[in-house]
C-alpha cells in the first residue's frame, strides 16, 4: 500500500533508525560472503568496544583464515599473528600491557588444530584476554577443507565423500577441553543464526571483555557459525543446516560462569 | 664503580637484559643455555625493573610472543640453542617482515637435528642468510667473550629499534658455558615511552596501527621488499663491525669469529713462535659481513684460513670478499667438538703455506 | 705470567666450585680469567673437569690441549691429562683411587691425599679445598688473604658461615702436600 512507503527524506530522520554501524567498523566492504557469521561478530565486536568506550585501551590480535584482514575492518590497534599463534602473541601484549584490553579473533583450524598448544596453554596460564573462537566446521579460506571441528559424515574438499572417523577422527570439542582448564573465568558458546542468539552472543562477549578488567582468568566466547560457500549452500539453508546438524553436537550456553558473578 | 664479577656467558646475558631495561623475555629451556632463564627467575627482574618473564609453552609459542610483544613497542627477548631457533623460524620471518625490534640469542650447539649439545657453529648460514623464509635478514653480532655477551645485549636492542629489524646474538654452547670477569653497564630504566607504530590502543588523535606482514598486492608487497633491501643496505653500508689482530705484516689470516677466533688468538702467537707472520680477522657482526675490510686485505696476503666449527659455512663469505684474489680454504670441526690450537697451525701450514 | 690449569676427577667432587674460587682469587689480584668446564650428562655423577687459565694478559683460547698444570682426582682422568702436562709443568695427584701412578719423568710431580684427609677433618666436603691448598703451596700464585677474598665471592652467601672449615681445609692442604719427583 502506498500509504506505508516512506520517503528518503523521512527515512533518514534520527527516530526511523533502526540500524547504526558501529563508529569502531571502517568504512572499508567486508570481504566475507553474504551470510557468513563473521561479519556479524565483527560488528558484535565493534559495538561493544564502542559501548564500553574501550577503543584507545583495546589491542586485537587477528588470525590466519578468513578473518585474516579483520584489522581492515577494526578501527582499533590490530596485530596479525601467525597461523596458531594468537594466544601467544596476545599473552604477551597483556603481560606487557596489562591495564589494555587485548582480544584474541580466531577461526577453527587457527584455535583447535595449528594453535592448540598456544590455546590450551595460553587458558591454562589463565591470561587475562578475551578469545573469540569462530567455528564454522571447515576452512574457508583456504578453499572448504576439512576443519578439525568438521562433523562426522560432513563433506569437505578434503574429505569429499564425507568425514570418516576410522581415517580423521572425531571432531574436536575445543571449548569442552577449555572450559576444564582452571585458568578460564569465563567460557561461553553462542552462534549469531538468528537475531535472539545475536544478542545473546553479544552478550556473552561484553561479558568476556568486561571480565579482563578483573584479571581473574581468560574468557573464551565460541561462536557455532555458518560457511555458505565452504558447505555450497545458501546463506538461509546454511544457517538451517548449522542449527539442525551443528547445534546438536556444540550445544549453546555458557559453560563456565564465574560463581562471584551474576 | 661496578666491579667485576665472575659469571658464565648465558648468565651475563641475562644480567645484562636486567640492566638494558628490556621489558619482556619469553624462553623455552634448552642445553646449553638453560641458564639464561634460570637466572632470570633467580634474579625476580621483576622486582628490580618490572621486566616480565614467562617460560612459554614452546619455542614456537615464544617467538610469538617477542612477535606480540615487539609489536606492542616493548624492548622483548628470547635465547634458545639451535634446535629451538630452527621451530622460531617462522615467527622470525615474521617479526623481520613485520618491520619489529626484538632480540634474539642463539647458543648453538652441534646438529644436524638432534645433534648433541657441545658447541659448534654450525648454525652461520641460518643466521646470515635468512634461516626463515622470505628476503629478510637479521643483525647477526658474534661475541667472543663473556663480557661482549653482557655488552651486545644493549648494542642489540640498539641496532634493533634503530632498524625496526630483529638482531641475533650468534654464539655457542663454549662462550656460553665459559666462566670470565664482566664488568656490568649500570641500571638501564625501562622506556616509558612507545615508539609510534606501536599497538598500545588507538588514541583519537592517530591513525590505528597494524602490525602484519601481509600483503596481497603484489605491486605494493614488492615496494614494500623494496624497502626493506633498501634498509639492508643501509645497515651494511653502517654498521659493519670487526677486529683485527696483528694484521699489520700479516702475511696470512686466519679469519674467525667467536669461540674460534679466541682458539686462532693462540694458534696465532704459535705460529709468530715459528716465524710464521699470521694475523687474525675477526667479524664481530656476521651480517652485516665485513667484505669490503677483509678484500682491502688481498694486497699483503699469501693465503686465508677460515676457521669455524662447521663444515664450512663463512668460508663462503671470505671467498666472496677476495674475489679469488688470494687462496682461501677453511679448516672445522663438527659435531660439538673444538679445534685446538695446534691442529689449527698445523692446517695453515698444510691447506696454506705449504698447498 | 699465564697459568694454564686442569682440574679433572669425578662429577661432585667440586671440581667446578675449585676452579671458580681459582678464578675469583685472581679477580681479586687483578688478572685476566678464564674458566670453561666441560658440561651436559657427565657432569651428572661422571667425569667433571675444568680448565682454568689465569694470566696479566688478554686470554687467547679458553680451550687448549696442553696445561702448565694438572689437578688429577681419579684415574681416568690420570690418563686423559698426564701426557697432557707440558714439559716441565706440575702434576697434582690424590692417591685415592689411583691404580696406576704417573710415570712422567720431565714434570714435577705432587701428592696429596686429600680424600683421607677430608674424612679425617669430618667433612669431605672440604676435599677441593684441601687440593687447593697444596696448589697454592707448590705455585705460590696468589696471597692467602686473596684466595680467601675468592671464596667469600664464590660462595652464595648462605654459605659463608662454612668459609672457616674451608679456610681450615686450604691450610691442611698446604701441610699435607708431599713432593713424589721434580725436575731441574
């Protein structure tokens, strides 16, 4: 109906915003596919930062993956760490800076297969940074190979008639081995699917940034996400796919909530 | 007045890292030259400077951590022995293409692989030309005593932030394990100040700083190698340094550098004892090597031996310096063992003046 | 002057600790030090030894194969280091242990049963200390006082209520020691 059309001219009135970009994104076009659930984490990302007005305290650490070029899209200080490595290299910036916020932003291979080491041991020592763990169960960067987070069954370009567990094992519940670690304070799983968990990711993640400023122990936010082009589907079918088959295996919820809090 | 202490060469690194006000060191233990973070836990730095100190998870884990560090402006630091500085590579490679200070030690020890733990130099060709992957160099500074092992800890971290480039103190298990009077700098305060690149949390009234290597564009990661050449060359037009011994009427050279260059010293007054007029070249840094300085040599020279505890490796450097202008052969030993001195006169009277 | 010294015997004997106090007392005197060990597993209950130069000049190698001294506490180390004795340099031997004696005729030669003694004295700890007190006697290098100087710094000070026992050991050492053959 005509009637509910409304003009440019009273669209962009201050009242009829719905949707801000955050000041912490760049004007800079993600590189992701449409669909993909890392561009709603970095803008998750962002908008806390900005909420807490954070932007001069906060360091990033990015990783190798598809999330590589993340400082493109952050405006705050941005490491690129080597492949695995984002643990590392943001234990020492911590212990270096210790009154800064520093994150870590790291994809499935880059978290629970190359860095496993620098994750369990940088959560084991209980650095104080905030680890974001995107798990879309493959590598999208590199083309759709199999991730160790892949389920059993799921296809991949390395695994074309599906994962066999007598050949590539079982995939890796990483955030399970994290949350028995003393060294974390928080651990939390979430996925950005649909608007309701979009929020509750949110808000798992301002509290694993809130939580650094305690120095009380790493807090790790997994996001369950999708990969459209990596499982050759649409962005809604994706999205299907992940709660149908991915949910069930990585539950959401927070795992490890501070018994000091809430 | 600081008076002299008597101290091991890892142990004199690591009061010396104390005193330059480095901020950070990130290690992994291995033989031999455990000690350096074993007295770094003894001397609770943190106390004395507020220098952080963490035994990483591995060697990979604390390259990562210098690379970190570094990048967050801060004067950080590793040592490792051969088989650790092989697993850093990567994360060197990084820290070089990154454009970041840090400061790395290297007590070599025999290889290949596991090898043993007695000293050796086998490791010049991975400090000098690369060792990582990519067009990069390190700074390489071969000390050959304990107390230059306590001095180049501060001329390292020097080098290191006049470049942006990391520096690598090259010596062996001997200088590290050797016990000699060390005279101590004074207390070094911590910089409190952050060089402009670093990501120390973007203020309104800059830009934000990346620290990464990454570039796809081909266009702009060849200028950007373009740079860093251009740097390189800098450094070797600057900061070549060396020492030489009775060179005067040098009609021979023995050309050696760290624990070997302190075995020549005697194979030299040796072969004066015979008659023999043999001096001695001595690159302090291996890269930038001291061409230029060891080919104004060629006009009073017969011959050239170059002595490394290695197959060879530096041999290659000295017969690129002469141009084939005097005849050069080396003499080694591997496998963690030391050359003495009078097999050294006898393999200068063999391969040189009687070859 | 340039002394160049091997100390040889078994892991524990305090081989290492022997050659430091050596060191440190010619700190004290202002000469040139050197102290280079062999290290790794045989220092764990094997052979230990060390090599200890101490000169007025800059110290060339810290590594050499011939020695103006050797300090000899078992017998493998007999037969590594006794030829390694320049000609005309001194040989210093505990009889402890030694099946075979040094045959040596163009060196000096020196005894000291330094372990019989040490158990006599009620603490074998003071074993080093007593074999450095018959060196000091037959070399003559350095005042007492200096030596003593180089303990206190070579001792964490933890330890420095056992300087007394040790100053004790370094004085039994230099009554102890017996002339077995010299030459000129």
């Amino acid at each position: 109906m005509a009637d509910d059309t409304i003009s440019t001219k009273e669209l962009i009135k201050e009242e009829n915003l719905v949707y801000k970009k955050s000041k912490i994104l760049t004007d800079n076009e993600f590189h992701y596919c449409p669909g993909c659930g890392h561009s709603t984490t970095h803008r998750i990302i962002a908008e806390i930062i900005e909420e807490m007005g954070i932007q001069s305290e906060t360091i990033g650490v990015a990783p190798v993956g598809c999330s590589v070029f993340m400082y493109n899209y952050m405006d705050v200080d941005m490491q690129e760490a080597a492949h695995g490595r984002a643990p590392a290299v943001a234990t020492a910036i911590k212990r270096l800076l210790p009154e800064k916020y520093v994150f870590t932003y790291q994809g499935d291979g880059d978290l629970a297969a190359i860095g496993t080491a620098e994750t369990i041991h940088a959560c084991n020592r209980g650095e104080n940074i905030t680890m974001i763990f995107i798990n879309n169960g493959i590598y999208g960067m590199t083309g759709g190979q199999m991730a160790p987070t892949t389920l059993v069954g799921m296809k991949s370009s390395t695994t074309p008639y599906g994962r066999e567990v007598s050949l590539m094992g079982n995939p890796i519940k990483m955030t399970d081995i994290i949350v028995n670690l003393p060294g974390t304070y928080f651990v939390s799983r979430q996925s950005v699917h649909t608007p309701a968990n979009v929020r509750k990711t949110k808000k798992a993640i301002r509290k694993a940034f809130e939580y650094q400023a305690l120095n009380k122990g790493t807090c790790f936010v997994e996001v369950v996400s999708n990969c459209p082009s990596g499982w050759k589907m649409n962005p809604v079918d994706s999205n299907k796919w992940m709660a149908d088959n991915m949910l069930p295996f990585y539950p959401l919820g927070d795992m490890k909530v501070p018994e000091d809090q809430d | 007045m600081e008076e002299f202490v008597l101290m091991k060469g890892n142990e004199a690194i690591a009061e010396a890292a104390i005193r330059a006000g480095t901020d950070g060191y990130f290690g992994y233990p291995i033989t031999p030259q455990s000690e350096v973070i074993e007295y770094l836990a003894a001397a609770k730095p943190h106390e004395r400077t507020g220098m952080v100190l963490l035994q990483a998870e591995s060697e990979v884990a604390a390259i990562n951590m210098l690379y970190g560090g570094a990048g967050a402006g801060k004067k950080v630091m590793t040592s490792s022995s051969s088989p650790g500085i092989s697993l850093m590579q990567e994360g060197i490679s990084y820290i070089a293409g990154s454009e970041l200070p840090c400061l790395l030690v290297n007590v070599v020890r025999g290889g290949p692989g596991l090898g043993t733990i007695q000293p050796s130099q086998c490791d010049y060709f991975q400090s000098t030309k690369g060792g990582g992957h990519g067009d990069y160099n390190l700074i390489v500074l071969a000390p050959a005593s304990v107390q230059e092992m306590a001095d180049f800890v501060s001329l390292g971290f020097d080098l290191a932030f006049k470049y942006r480039n990391p520096v690598m103190i090259l010596s062996d298990g001997a200088i590290g394990q050797m016990m000699e009077k060390v005279k101590f700098k004074p207390q070094q305060p911590r910089s409190k100040k952050s060089p402009d690149w670093a990501t120390t949390g973007k203020t309104p009234d800059r830009e934000r700083n990346i620290i990464t290597s990454l570039d796809l564009d081909p266009a702009r990661q060849e200028r950007f190698n373009e740079k860093l050449q251009a740097k390189y060359k800098e450094i070797c037009k600057k900061e070549v340094r060396y020492e030489k011994i009775k060179c005067d009427d040098a009609e021979y050279l023995f050309v050696a550098y760290g624990t070997s260059s302190r075995i020549c010293q005697k194979s030299m007054q040796m072969a004066r004892e015979e008659g023999i007029k043999v001096g001695l070249f001595r690159p302090i840094t291996l890269w930038p090597f001291p061409y230029n300085e060891i080919r104004e040599m060629t006009g009073q020279l017969k011959g050239i031996l170059s002595v490394e505890m290695s197959a060879g490796q530096m041999v290659e450097d000295v017969r690129l310096a002469v141009e084939g202008k005097v005849k050069v052969n080396h003499y080694g030993r591997m496998g963690g063992i030391i050359p003495t001195p009078d097999e050294i006169v006898e393999n200068l009277k063999q391969k040189i003046i009687g070859g | 002057m340039t002394e160049e010294i091997i100390i040889a015997g078994f892991g524990g004997q305090g081989v290492l600790s022997m050659g430091k106090i050596l060191c440190y007392s010619g700190v004290m005197e202002e000469k040139e030090v050197s102290w280079m060990p062999s290290y790794g597993p045989e220092m764990r209950g094997g052979t230990a030894n060390v090599t200890v130069i101490l000169s007025d000049e800059r110290i060339s190698s810290p590594i050499i194969n011939s020695f103006d001294t050797a300090i000899i506490l078992n017998q493998q180390s007999m037969d590594k280091f006794e030829p390694a004795v320049k000609p005309g340099g001194l040989l210093i031997y505990d009889g402890n242990g030694i099946t075979r004696h040094p045959e040596r005729n163009d060196i000096n030669i020196y005894r000291i049963d330094a372990a019989e003694e040490a158990t006599k004295m009620g603490s074998t700890k003071t074993f080093n200390m007593i074999v450095l007190g018959g060196y000091l006697k037959v070399k003559k290098l350095f005042k007492l006082e200096s030596v003593i100087k180089g303990l206190k710094k070579s001792l964490p000070e933890r330890y420095h209520h056992m300087i007394p026992v040790n100053e004790k050991a370094i004085h039994r050492g230099l009554e102890i020691i017996k002339e077995v053959a010299t030459v000129s």
